[in-house]
C-alpha cells in the first residue's frame, strides 16, 4: 500500500475492540482471521479501521479488501463480514 | 429501559439559536469545522489517468478527461451541507460542473431512473435522477477557492447538498445509470436508500 | 462466513481479563485523583466498583453522555499495573478538537462520576509470563500501554532485557520522564532511549530526529535477532517503525502494533 494512503486517521481494529466485543460476545482482536481477498491469514488485532466514517470499516493491511462493516442503528447494529473468509473463536 | 447515566458537566455539542437554527435539519449541530470522514485510505488520483463517465442507460456514454471536464461550464455554488453523523455546515463555497449540464451531453433511456455514482477507492452511493437534476446536484473540483484537497474528496467529488452528506461521493469517476435502484457502501448495511435530512431519513426503516 | 456463539450470563469473574468468557458492562468509576504529566497530558487514576485484573496494554472506553441524550465515546490505554487493585490509572493526551479529552482536561474534576468499560483487547498485551527480550516502541502518548508493560515488568520477579525507544517533540512532551530515569537506574535490564523531534536542550546528547532504520538497528542491536516487539503511537510513527524494523531483518510476526488517532499538535 502506498506510504501516502496511510494517515494519521488510519487506526487498527484495537480501537473498536470494545464494539467488536459487544457484537461478537468475546475479543476478537486475538482472533485468527482469513482475509477473503488475498488469503492473508493473521489476528483481527492486524485489521486496519476507519472509524471516523458514518460505520467502522476493517480493512486487510496487504490489499485493503473491505473485510467487515459494522453500522450502529436505532434499531440494532448492522454487521457485515464477506470479506473475512473465516474467523477463529476460542473459548 | 434503564435511565441512561448524564456525565456531569458534560455539554455535548451546541445546537443552532436564531436565524441558523432554521437551515439546520433535526437532530443536528452546527460546526464551522470540515470534518474529514473516510471508509478507506485516501485515492491518490494522477490527473493524467483521470475520467469521469456517464454511461449505463445512456444512449451512448461519454468520458471527459480531466482537461476536457475543466473546459466544461463551471458555477459556483454556496451550499449547506450535512452529515449523518450530526454535524451541519453552513454557506460552504464550491466551484464546479452541474449534473445538469454533465447530463445535456447523453440522451437518458427512458427507462434511467436511478443513478449509482462510483468513486477511486471502491465507494459507491445511489441517488434518484429526480435528486441530481435542476440544479441539486454538481462534481466540484474546488472548494473555498482552491482546488479540492484529496483528504476531502479531490480531485473532484459528487456534492449533493439536499441530502445527507454520505451521498456527495468522494473521489468521484462517474454515473451509472440504472432502471432500479442499487443500494450503494452504506445504504446496503443500514442506511436509508434516499438520504433526506429534513425528514431525518438517517437509517433504513426511517 | 459462520459463527457459533454462546451467551453465557452472571457476573464477571475476577479472572475475565483471561480467556474465560465475561460480559463487557458499563461501570460507573470514580476519578479518585488527577496528576499532570505534561503541559498536555494529565493522568486519571479512577476507583472501580467492579475492577477486574488487567493485562499491561490493554485499555478501557469511556463513555461522556449530555442531558439530551448526546454521547460519546473513546479508548484510553492502562497506564497502571495490574498490581494495584481496585483502580487504574488512564493517561490522557488533550487533544484540541477531540470530544472526550478536552472534557477529562478541562471539566472533570476528582469526586466525578464517569462511565467506563473494559480491560479491552487481548491482542496488544504483554506480561511477564511471556519471554523477552522486548523492543517497545512509543510516539507520543502511544507510551501510555507501554508503560503500563515497564510498571508491571518492575514489579514481576521475570525482568527480560528491554529496551524503550521513546518519541516525543521535546523534552517537556517526555511524559513519565522521572519515573523512566529511576526505573532505568535500577540497572535490572530496563533501557530507556529518547528521541526528540522538534528540539533538543542544549548539552543534549539522546537523539535528535524522527525514528529511521538507523536508530531502529541501533536500538535492538543488543535484543537480538528476534525480539518481541510493542510499537504504540501515530499511524505514520508505527508504520514507519515496523516496516523499519522488517526492512532490518525483525520478523514481522515478532511485531506488535496499536495505532493512536491524530495528537494535539
């Protein structure tokens, strides 16, 4: 990725474990996760986030595939995750 | 419903008095900052590569280069503009090309109904021809008086004031016209399909 | 994409900063006092009614609500160790046009009442039971988890070689400038390096410029091939740092990274 694309409102998915937490039941900052774009396998923890957008976006750091969108309603919070292949939970 | 804990001291935003409070929507604050909000890493643009496109229910598409768009009859447009995320700005100053006249260089299918603008980056939003026409509607390339900087939409960007501000695409290449209506980044995770801040039309279901 | 998920209710357990499942809730905590770091930066040491054990490097929310129903919410890394119960200590950079910080700085008073939630996040934590050496990389604020990671490592009997490279403008931006020199003085395997970026007092002998791939080869010389590496601070600092540190040969899954949103400037 371009050294230019990156700026000082680029964060990594640690800023919305609390919301990531809430959503999924258990940090998933730790979890494995599989991009769907490129196969990088690595913990939700590496994600880029922009959270500064009407929803938070995580992005794969490699090839900035969309690998989760998480908007939060009146009505519920919307999550969207085709771009993650697979997630790992342990308990 | 438990009563939600009020932090002491704490103010939140100020709303709108007097004159302003009226060109301010529900719900909304006004700032005089220009909050940069983003979905992804900021596109760099090389203007040499640069188009923007209308094409989809078009008779025949059409692309300007960015030499070609700059030739094209430019206005400037003072606008309120505000966000879903509850900040309202008044009187911004732009400069740039109406869809209208962007328009008078295709023949519509009759069936063209809808438009999806898409962007550098990936972007997308959907907007009713209705809503881009008569002059609701431009792609600015400045913003108070200098060229449009990348972080907020430049090289040039979709600015449609009447709607909440996820619709002014960012980083704008183009309109795909459609006959149905395709739900664009955020109207397809829970956003409203239309967008209109005087009817608070935040979220789908609004 | 398929998740399974099992609601587990009751109480959090005093061990939930582990792997056992736990509800995150809001808490109300008590600012029980306010120390200033820096011209801008203040530490917060909060009492907890439901304080549970943290891992250094962790973090918790804070969540400011106005009378009409307005809210907003932030993270703020642990500063304190594990080791003191019953309360931590949040530092907190004022950021000028931020929502929470000018707030903490300017409003908030000791004897307030602020909704909190949290230990947060199991990715960017470091405690002694894990092997060294440690490379900890900070820009700015990004030393607050940091120092937690040292303040916990002073009080563990394991002590693994570290080394803290610390960036800040100048040297009233250093925070915890006297407790670093005091714990680096007990010669127990704790380096502390500086880096000021703006200006440098006379008869200055650290570093004086942005962290480079010559500093970062310099610094982790005495770690190692492969230490173990924290670096916390500004998206552009941390990105430079760790592509830096796998441009001189550290293996990039030995790296760390939590990145901080813009600092007061």
């Amino acid at each position: 990725m371009e050294e230019s694309a990156i700026d000082e409102r680029t964060l990594d998915a640690n800023a919305v474990a609390g919301m990531l937490e809430e959503i999924f039941g258990t940090d998933m900052t730790v979890a494995d996760s599989k991009c769907a774009g490129c196969g990088r396998e690595a913990e939700m923890g590496t994600l880029l986030a922009y959270t500064s957008a009407p929803g938070v976006v995580l992005r794969c750091p490699v090839c900035n595939t969309v690998m989760v969108r998480m908007v939060a309603t009146p009505r519920g919070t919307l999550v969207e995750a085709r771009g993650l292949a697979y997630v790992r939970l342990t308990r | 419903m438990p009563v939600p804990f009020v932090t002491r001291g704490f103010q939140g935003k100020p709303r709108a008095t007097g004159d302003a409070a009226r060109r301010v929507p529900l719900s909304q604050y006004l700032t005089t900052d220009f909050p940069v909000l983003s979905a992804g890493p900021t596109p760099t643009t090389n203007l040499r590569l640069w188009s923007f496109t209308i094409e989809g229910l078009v008779r025949e598409k059409i692309s300007w280069s960015w030499t070609e768009f700059q030739k094209l009859p430019a206005q400037d447009f003072v606008v309120d503009i505000s966000c879903v995320t509850k900040w309202t700005k008044l009187d911004t100053h732009w400069r740039g090309v109406s869809v209208d006249t962007l328009l008078e260089h295709v023949d519509l299918e009759p069936r063209g109904a809808f438009a999806t603008a898409y962007c550098d980056g990936g972007y997308t939003t959907n907007i009713r021809l209705p809503d881009l026409v008569n002059g609701q509607a431009f792609v600015a390339s400045q913003y108070e008086g200098a060229p449009l900087e990348a972080e907020h939409g430049g090289p040039a960007r979709l600015v449609v004031p009447h709607l909440y501000f996820w619709k002014s695409a960012k980083w704008v290449r183009g309109l795909h016209i459609t006959e149905k209506e395709t739900p664009g980044f955020w109207e397809s995770l829970g956003y409203h399909i239309r967008g209109d801040p005087w009817k608070e039309e935040r979220y789908s279901g609004d | 994409m398929a998740i399974t998920s099992a609601a587990t209710h009751g109480k959090r357990s005093a061990t939930a900063a582990t792997d056992e499942r736990r509800i995150l809730d809001w808490q109300i905590a008590t600012i029980a006092a306010i120390h200033t770091e820096t011209p801008r930066v203040r530490t917060f040491t909060l009492r907890l009614p439901d304080w549970t054990t943290h891992r250094p490097g962790q973090h918790y929310d804070i969540r400011l609500t106005a009378a009409d129903g307005y809210s907003v919410q932030r993270s703020y890394s642990i500063a304190s160790a594990p080791e003191r119960e019953g309360e931590i200590d949040l530092t907190v950079e004022r950021v000028a046009d931020g929502e929470v910080s000018p707030f903490l700085h300017d409003v908030a008073v000791v004897g307030d009442q602020i909704e909190v939630r949290g230990p947060i996040g199991g990715y960017f934590v470091w405690h002694s039971a894990l092997e060294g050496p440690l490379l900890l990389i900070a820009g700015g604020s990004g030393i607050v988890p940091l120092m937690a990671m040292i303040r916990h490592r002073a009080a563990a009997t394991r002590r693994p070689a570290t080394r803290l490279l610390y960036s800040s403008r100048t040297l009233d931006d250093i925070i915890y400038a006297d407790e670093l020199r005091g714990l680096a003085a007990r010669d127990d395997g704790l380096e502390v390096v500086h880096t000021l970026t703006r200006s440098q007092p006379a008869g200055w002998t650290g570093y004086g410029r942005r962290i480079d791939d010559q500093m970062l080869s310099d610094v982790r010389r005495p770690l190692g091939d492969a230490p173990r590496v924290f670096i916390c601070g500004p998206t552009p600092l941390v990105e430079g740092a760790a592509n830096g540190l796998v441009r001189i040969g550290v293996p990039a899954e030995r790296i760390r990274t939590e990145r901080f949103g813009p600092s007061g400037k």
